[in-house]
C-alpha cells in the first residue's frame, strides 16, 4: 500500500530538512525526492522564500547565508539519484536547468509595439509558475500564419500549453479558434477573447477592458470642462471597437453632444490615404466645436497632433487630446496624455492562469479576467 501524500506543512518541513542537509537543492531533486510535481514544489519555495527561511538561485534554493554551513552531503535524506550540491556562489547560481521546465508557447502578432511588454511579464512569471515560454512572431490578421506558428511549436517542441492572441474576426478565425480550443492543450487567449462550439462556451482568457479605459478618458476630459468629445482610430487594431464602444456609451451616458461629433475609423498612419481621414477629423472638429478628441493609439495620436500644428490648430489650447495605448505618448510634443493598459500584467496574469490549468486539468472552471489600464493625464490635455 503506497503511503498518503504529505501535507503541505509535512512538505515544506521535509524540504527545509533536506535543505539543511545539502545546503542547496534543485526543483527537479526536491520534486522526485517527495513525489509531487515541479508546480507543487514552487508553490512551496514561493512561501518558505517569502518567509526568508530560504534564498533562490537559478533553477533551486540554498538556505540564506546567515543559516551557517551545510552537513556533510554524505548524511543526506534526498534520494541518491540528486546530485551533490556545490559548495561556492558561482556554482550555487550555475544550477539553472530551464529544461526542466514545462514548455509553454507564446505566439503574439507583433514584436516591436504594445506586445513587448506583454511578453515580459510574461517571462518574468514564468520561473515561479514552474514554466518556460518559448516565442513566436506572427500577424494580427494572417490565420495561416498563425496556424504554421502553433503547429511547429507543437511538432518541433512539444509545448504543453499555449499562450495566444489569434484574429477573431472573420469565418476563417473562428474555425482558427476552434481548432485551438481542441488541441488537447490548456490555451489562454491574450488581450483576445472568443467562444466556441455550439454552446458558444467560453475560451479561457486574460484581456484589458478596453472599454472601461475609453470611459476614464472621456470621463477625465468631461470633468475639464469638455462637452464635444470625438473619437479617432485605427480600423487594424482589434482593440478598436471595444475602445470605440467605451467612448460612445460614456459620451451618452453623460449627455454629452454626440450629433455631428467626429467617430472616424480611418486606415493607420502609414495609409496612403490617412492624411485625409485627419484633414477630414479636423475640419469637423472645427465645424461643430469640438474640443477633444480620443485616438487610438498613440502612432496615429502623435501623426494628428503634428497636423494640427502644421494647420495652426493648438493642442491643448484648441483641441485636447488623449491617446490611448501609452507606448510612445510620453514621448511627443506636447506630451500626450494616455490611457495605459497594464500589459506587463497581462503577460503575468496568462502565464498563472495558465500554469493553473495545467496543474488542475479540464475540470478547473474556465475564467475569464479582465484588467482594468489607467489614465496618465500630460500636457495634451491640459486646461485651455
């Protein structure tokens, strides 16, 4: 008869024994030594590390250096097959095996705008959830790509989960997503969200509320004193609409004037024709009074302002303008006040979500989380 499982306590108490022991553990020892998973195991050294009875080092934990030196590792209780621990801090450091690591694959549509911040929190929640993530660049629209992209990282690496911001507009992207929602895999969608089958169940899922965002802008500049507030944006964003219905419902709600204000869905700023769209965004502000504008995101935001100083149209003084994304808003002059999603939480919050569904299978409920971006109100928007 095989014996029960450890609790938790017997767990930790059991590990910081054999700590003591060795002076310095590997997950992959102290998993096959108590029979649990790597999972289980950091879920352990996140707390006994938060209590500071123990120090991590790449791939493990030794006892912090005030606990005195280890025994003899000839005394110790860990299985035979652990290795022996090294005795210096380079070697302690040089324990890191990612290898052992689950394989989970990322495939996001872009590497150089919105979405490097998603992968980092990505990565940096990785080591803790027991994972490591292993990237792929796609495209926000190209479902064949997307398709090569989670293929080869099933045949050629064997991931065991999947991190993904598929397109979801479209006959094409729904078979995609169908196709994704049966791989036998845990997947969570990332700033995506979608629902399959003929129940339209719903795909697990970590995303911004992007209407929200929209409503704590046009709320802000309401309370400056605004009471035309149009709308901007780029009709490639899949964030778009959510932004745009954000926008439309807090402008009604506030009764505000909403007849003849501008709501522009243009190409973005590298489109041949955007420099009409914005002539024509700007001739309507000027024609009905509006005073502000919401634009999404923040390339097409700084590409409007330059034309309203080319047109002698003042930011803030005329026109107040809010971006929405804060990638480069910052950076602008004036400096653009934004609504900033919080995607290094994003990327964070997926990796846990998805190490959860990992360890707990197909009967963990499926959730749905969503994480509400801020306002960083700069120059652009300032009192007239």
């Amino acid at each position: 008869m095989s014996e029960p499982p450890l609790l938790p306590a017997e767990r930790r108490e059991r590990l910081l024994a054999d700590l003591r022991v060795r002076g310095t553990l590997r997950v992959s020892d102290i998993a096959r030594s108590l029979g649990v998973t790597a999972v289980t195991v950091r879920r352990d050294i996140a707390q006994l590390a938060g209590e500071g009875a123990i120090e991590r080092v790449h791939g493990g934990i030794r006892l912090p250096r005030q606990a005195g030196p280890a025994l003899s590792p000839a005394a110790s209780p860990v299985s035979p097959t652990s290795s022996t621990g090294p005795s210096s801090d380079d070697d302690a450091a040089s324990i890191s095996d990612e290898s052992e690591l689950a394989s989970v694959g990322m495939v996001v549509p872009s590497l150089d705008y919105y979405w490097p911040a998603i992968v980092q929190g990505a990565r940096d929640a990785a080591p803790d959830a027991g994972v490591r993530i292993v990237l792929r660049g796609s495209s926000y629209d190209d479902v064949a790509d997307v398709r090569r992209q989670v293929t080869w990282l099933l045949e050629s690496i064997g991931v065991q989960g999947l991190l993904i911001a598929p397109p979801t507009v479209g006959a094409e992207a729904a078979e995609l997503i169908a196709w994704l929602a049966g791989l036998g895999i845990p997947v969570v969608l990332v700033e995506r969200t979608a629902t399959v089958g003929p129940y339209h169940e719903h795909v697990e899922s970590v995303s911004t509320d992007h209407a929200f965002g929209a409503s704590l802008a046009v709320r802000y500049l309401a309370s400056e004193g605004h009471r035309r507030i149009g709308f901007f944006a780029s009709a490639t964003s899949p964030h778009t609409p959510k932004v745009r219905l954000g926008w439309r419902e807090t402008v009604t709600e506030l009764a505000l004037e909403l007849a003849g204000t501008p709501d522009v869905i243009s190409p973005d700023h590298r489109h041949p024709q955007w420099s009409e769209e914005v002539d024509r965004a700007l001739d309507a502000c000027v024609a009905t009074g509006t005073t502000a504008l919401l634009v999404h995101s923040d390339r097409e935001a700084i590409s409007l302002v330059a034309r309203c100083e080319e047109r002698g149209i003042r930011v803030p003084g005329d026109l107040a303008v809010v971006a929405y994304d804060d990638e480069v808003a910052g950076l602008a002059n004036p400096a653009l006040s934004a609504v900033r999603p919080a995607k290094f939480t994003i990327g964070a919050t997926a990796v846990q979500l998805l190490a959860q569904r990992m360890q707990t299978g197909p009967d963990r409920p499926v959730h749905r989380v969503r994480v509400s971006p801020r306002l960083v109100v700069r120059d652009s928007s300032g009192l007239r």
